[in-house]
C-alpha cells in the first residue's frame, strides 16, 4: 500500500484530499475576503475605470494611476457629497 490511505473511494497520501481541500477553502475564503476589503475600500476603482475608458472610449489617453487618483480627490474636494469619513 505505501503510505495509500482510502478516504471517501479515492486513494490519496496520508489524507491528502482532505488536507487538499481544505487548503483550497482557505485559499478561496481569502481571496473572497481579499476582493470585499479591496472593494470597500476602493482600491479596484483605478482597474475599473481604465477597463470603462477602453470599452466606451477606445483610444482615449489613458491616466497613470497617480494621476487617477489626484484627480478624483481633487473632484470630491471641489464638490464634496456625503460620505461617511
């Protein structure tokens, strides 16, 4: 046998499906949790506007992310709306 051990009709290494699975719920739960903080605290905006610019402006010169960000600030700065912080 070698070290085979039977768990649930599949032959793995010492619990290695097991072990297996459970890594990759942790793996999922952390890009889950990776994607929502990302989210909440607006960190894919950048991303998100560039992919817009590209569908609904083709060729448009395209911002750096610096620049992105300086001009998004300094629009909520000139006209402030409500927000929580």
């Amino acid at each position: 046998m070698g070290g085979q051990v039977e768990v649930s009709g599949a032959t793995a290494a010492h619990g290695g499906t097991r072990a297996s699975a459970a890594i990759g719920a942790i793996a999922r739960a952390a890009r889950g949790l990776r994607w929502y903080v990302r989210e909440l605290m607006g960190d894919s905006r950048y991303e998100r506007y560039v992919a817009h610019l590209a569908a609904t402006h083709p060729g448009a010169p395209v911002p750096t992310e610096r620049q992105f960000w300086r001009d998004r600030h300094a629009e909520e700065d000139a006209n402030p709306s409500s927000r929580c912080c």
